[in-house]
C-alpha cells in the first residue's frame, strides 16, 4: 500500500491535480476523477486502486480531448476514433469514451450525414456520387448517407450541373462543340453527377450557344493549325489541316471553309 502525501493543483492546467505518494511524484488525475475516487491527503491506496484511477484518468483525458476535437465542428464516428489513436488513447479506453459521447449527443452519424449533404449542397458544386464517396470514406452507414442524399433531388442535381456546364463550356469556347461537349461531361462526371443529369445539363447549356461562338471557336483552332502546317505544299497542307481540325471534332463542311477563309488572306 502507499499513501497520498501531497495533492496539488496543476499550475497550466487548473483542471489536474498532482498526485505525490510517500513523499514522491507519481502521477496526475482529472479534477473528475479526483472527485470520483475521493483521493486526498493521508489516504491509503493498493496497486489495483492505482490502476483503476489511471485507467479511469486516461478515458477522461480522451474524453476531454474528444469534446475539444468535436467543439471546432461536427465529426463522424470514424473521425473521432482517428483522433483517439493517434493521441495514443487504448482501444478499450476509446471505445468507452465513444460510447459515452454518443450517450452526451456528441456524435451522431444519422446527424453528421444530414448536415454533411446539407453543407456540400450550398457551399460547394459536387454532384451526390462525389458526396456519397465522402461519406463512405467518413465512415457512415449506407443506410444514413441514402437518407441524408434523399434531399439533393433530381431537379436540384440539374439546377446546379447545368450552372457548372454554363461554366465549363466558356471555359471551353475556343474547342469544337464536339470537344467542347466531351470536356463538359467529364466535368460533370468528375464533379459526381449521374449520367441522366449531365446528359439534361449538357443539352441545356449547348442550347444557348451562338452561331458566332462555334464560327470563332472553328477560326481559333484553324489558325493554330494554320501556323504550324503553312510552310507545307498545298495538296499536304489542306490534308493535315483536315486531319487535325477533323481530330477537333469539326465537320468537313466547316474545315473547308476554313481552309478556304486562310488561304484567302
């Protein structure tokens, strides 16, 4: 048995008391826990007891930690438990200190998922398949991510992909419609936008282009060429124009003309 012969209290963290038995440092406790066990000057404790306070000690320090780690925002249970690890929190300890926080209403998955789709719908242009990969990567049950997705309607996926392809496709006005198309979709699809919904957004933003768009987009295209083919005889010039503006996604019609515009200058 050793004997508590000093308690005192943490100058940085008032929240810790020093535990000093006969006469020595020998560990230090959560106010908590202090409180839990009753320790004070004079009393009396066995090799088990010591054990019991530590234990009980290090699942109030995770806690604590936890409770900080949860305070700056919401966190999925995967998280958490991360952060336990890598603060070298036991497992055993870990899995009470996660039991505890969701008796405290700290972590709920159900709510996570919930409040996750609700952020990335308003403040970001993913598509529900970039969202649902988060959340699966978080940790979260297939059942409560297909629940918290169930608001990110079908309209709304079209709303939002048709602003990115009105984005994408000035981004990409100096392409063929054809290119221009191609590259829009697989923004889309890399945004996490289903094919029905791209295909929808797609169509709708090609249908604002203007004749003058693709006539410049063409001329644009056909001067880079232009300027690498020219030094070229005529018969070999016009076949590697039409090869590299046909590879640009234009039709032949619009090639020739082209040719013809550049020729003529």
């Amino acid at each position: 048995m050793k004997v508590i012969t000093k308690i005192s209290l943490q100058q940085k963290l008032t929240d810790r008391y020093n535990i000093f038995l006969n006469e020595e440092y020998a560990f230090s406790v959560d106010e908590s826990v202090l409180i839990q066990y009753g320790l004070k000057k004079g009393m009396e404790l066995g090799a088990d007891q010591i054990a019991a306070i530590l234990r009980h000690d290090e699942i109030r320090k995770g806690l604590n930690m936890a409770i900080h780690f949860l305070s700056i925002r919401m966190r999925a249970e995967k998280e958490v438990r991360e952060f336990l690890a890598k603060k070298e929190i036991e497992h055993e300890a870990a899995e009470e200190i996660i039991h505890t926080l969701y008796r405290m209403s700290y972590l709920d998955d159900n709510e996570f998922a919930a409040a996750y789709v609700n952020t990335q719908i308003n403040t970001s242009d993913k598509g529900p398949q970039a969202i649902e990969r988060e959340l699966k990567e978080k940790g979260i049950k297939q059942s409560f991510i297909e629940q918290a997705l169930a608001k990110f309607t079908a309209s709304l996926q079209v709303e939002k992909a048709l602003k990115l392809a009105d984005k994408y496709r000035r981004k990409y006005v100096k392409e063929s419609p054809v290119i221009q198309k191609q590259k829009v979709e697989q923004t889309l699809a890399r945004k996490g936008y289903g094919w029905p919904v791209i295909q929808e957004a797609v169509a709708g933003s090609a249908s604002e282009e203007s004749e003058e768009e693709r006539l410049q987009a063409l001329m644009y295209q056909a001067e880079k060429a232009h300027r690498r083919y020219s030094k070229f005889s005529d018969g070999e010039y016009r076949q590697k124009m039409k090869q590299a503006l046909y590879r640009k996604g234009f039709s032949m019609s619009d090639i020739e003309q082209a040719i013809e515009k550049l020729q003529g200058e």
